[in-house]
C-alpha cells in the first residue's frame, strides 16, 4: 500500500508503480484527492474523504475494516467521532489500512508519514516503510512554520522499519533529523532509457537551444538559470531556452516579470507543464541541458536529460554529484554561482565536440547507474527482505 500521494502520481513515482505491478505486486494507492487518468493493472486507487461530507465512502471502508480487523475499526471510530479533523484522517487511514491488510504501507513523502505516527506505533502484521526525497528533509526544517511537523521526523525514522533514501547526501541530511544510518536504505531514481533516449537533434546548428524542465519553484532556482543564462548572450552566443514545468500563480507573476526585467522574452520559451513523452521528445531537440535547483536529492530532470544525451550544467545541490559527474557528463557548479553556471554554458556553447562527448557519457552514465530495471530490483530486494524478517 502506498499511501498519501495524488494519482495520478508524479512521473518517477509513475514508473515505480507500473514497475512492480508488472513484477506481480499488488498495489493499492490511497490518495484523498480525485483520482483521474488511467489506472495499471493489478493497481488499485483507493479516494479517502477528506470530510464527514464524505462519509458513505467512509463507511465502506469502516465495514472492510469491521470484517477484517474489528478492534481497528472500533478504535478508527472514536479517532473520527472524537478528535476533529486530525481523528478523521486518522481514523480513515486506520480503516483503510484494516480493510486491505497490505504486508508493506509506504509513505513516499517523510512529513506525510507523521499525522499518522499513531498507525506507525501500533502497527500490527505489516511493515512500515517512509521515503526521503529532497525539500521535505533538507528545506522544511528551516521553515518555522513547519517546525511542528518537521519535529516529529526522527520518530517517524525510529519508528519505521526503513527509510528509503534518494542518496547518499540525504541520508545525511536525514540523520540530522535523527535518523539511524542502519535503517536507511539508499535507492537513486531512475529513468526509462528506452522511453527517455538520444536522437537527431533538428535544431539550426547556429542557433543554441538551453532546456530546463521542472516545476517554476524559487527551490528550483529559476532567476538563477535565467541570469545564467543572460550571461551566455551577453558572451556572443546565438542561444534559445525552453523551460517546461508547471507553476502556482505567484510562480508564474514572478517568473514572467524576471524575463521582462532582464530583456528576455524573445529569447525564452515557457510552455507550462506538459506530458512526459512530449518531454522527451522536446529534449532530443535539445543542445545543453540547465538546472540550478538550491536543493535536491537527484534530480529526476536532470536523469531525463542525460538519458536523452544531453551534457548536464547542473548545481551541487544535495546528491547531484552522485549522478553527474563533473568535467565528464557536464559540469556541476556552486549552488547560486550564476558566474560558474554562464560560464559553464559558454565552454558547452563555444564547443560542440564536447558536447558530443559529454552527451554520450552522461547517457551511458544512466545505461549502467540509473535504470528502471535496476531501481525496480532495489525495490524488491528492499520489500521482499522486510517479509523475509516477518516470516523469520
């Protein structure tokens, strides 16, 4: 059971799902939000209501539950009669997790595990396990408004039967939160290469062409790359950027005064979030791939790109070098560094044999480190070896 996450779900959480129901797995994702688009087979999408308003759908999962785990459906029923808003989430997950009976319940968002610390605790006949995956460990705890949750994440790490984390840098980034190195288990992204791959690129060779994917979030940097990018102009450079990746309203205002401000509307191109295929696609057009995130696990972007024979400028944020290796696949510079990021650009603009070179080695990079057949035996290996232990 994978719990607390949208459907449909973020890309890379995606391919992990469609990966293990492929193996045989039987997944039941719990979301509370509306699930849209298409569902795998042998996956399940379980809506939770958010509300009382909700509560036929609730009751259905209270008689699962009273058929399954009568004292879990008792004791849910006093957490959603008795403690507000925080006893319904409770009280529902409770019966949700009662009604299926999953050997293995995932959170793979770390502050979307401690609301349900109580289920965590009192756990019976299944395993917990909770995922690491870059802000929620490495930006959330700076937040005083969220100190609260952020607080809790070492119980959450004790409690747990493992953490799943995205690299080495997490683990620990995660330990200064309390997490015992031995319960962490490091398993990188991945990238389907057959999906995510090189072609001709049918770009005007005089003319450049910069992509950035990713959401328009200030952790991901975008005034930075823009800067960075300005730079490569100001150089002589016959150069054009495309970013793709959606934005909130106060994103978008902030973002599109920054290109007006710095004169480079004619130069930049956001076209908003689109799908993953016609990210792909719009990659292999690509020249240089840029990505100036303030703080990562690995990027799953920049995997996308370099799968896609890209050459990578990319910040030293968090594990970014455990996947791009500096002066081979691109260049990984100083996290703000926009000097060191333009100039980055203007090596990879002035010179296409290296960027040649460094395409094909951060494809092959990816062939060998961070493939979905690799992840997905990580993935299994991790699971089976928590059932193992139980039957132990």
């Amino acid at each position: 059971m994978i719990l607390d996450i949208r459907w449909p779900p973020e890309t890379f959480l995606l391919r992990k799902i469609e990966a293990l129901a492929r193996c045989g797995y039987r997944i039941t994702v719990v979301t509370a939000d509306a699930a849209k688009g298409r569902i795998p087979q042998n996956v399940r999408v379980l809506t939770l209501p958010a509300s009382r308003r909700g509560w036929m759908r609730a009751f259905w999962l209270l008689f699962g539950a009273m058929l399954r785990e009568p004292r879990q459906a008792f004791r849910g029923l006093r957490e959603v009669f008795g403690g507000g808003v925080t006893g319904w989430r409770l009280g529902v997950r409770r019966w949700a997790i009662a009604a299926e009976r999953p050997d293995i319940v995932h959170w793979e968002w770390t502050l979307a595990a401690v609301p349900c610390l109580p289920l965590i605790e009192e756990r019976r006949g299944w395993h917990a396990v909770v995922s690491c995956r870059g802000s929620q460990v490495s930006v959330a705890p700076a937040n005083p408004k969220r100190a609260k949750e952020t607080g809790h994440s070492g119980r959450v790490f004790s409690r747990c039967c493992a953490v799943h984390c995205v690299s080495d840098s997490m683990v620990e980034e995660a330990r200064a939160l309390g997490l015992d190195r031995t319960r962490a288990a490091v398993i990188r992204p991945a990238v389907d290469p057959g999906q995510f791959h090189s072609g001709n690129s049918a770009n005007d060779p005089a003319r450049l062409r910069i992509a950035m994917t990713g959401a328009l979030k200030w952790v991901r940097g975008p005034e930075h790359a823009l800067l960075a990018f300005q730079r490569l102009l100001e150089s002589g450079a016959e150069a054009e950027m495309e970013i793709f990746g959606g934005a909130g309203k106060q994103e978008k205002e902030r973002f599109l005064y920054s290109l007006e401000d710095l004169g480079l509307r004619e130069y930049v191109q956001w076209r908003g979030a689109v799908a993953a295929d016609e990210v792909a696609r719009r990659l292999r057009e690509a020249d240089i791939f840029l990505h100036a995130s303030h703080s990562e696990g690995i990027s799953n972007a920049v995997l996308e790109a370099m799968a896609c024979g890209l050459p990578v400028v990319c910040t030293d944020a968090g594990g970014m070098r455990e996947a791009v290796r500096d002066g081979i696949d691109g260049f990984v510079v100083p996290v703000r560094d926009v000097d060191a990021m333009a100039e980055a650009l203007v090596k990879l603009a002035r010179d296409p044999d290296l960027r040649r070179r460094m395409g094909a080695a951060a494809r092959q990079r990816v062939l060998e480190e961070f493939t979905l057949e690799r992840q997905t035996r990580e993935w299994r290996a991790l699971y089976e070896g928590l059932l193992a232990e139980c039957r132990n």
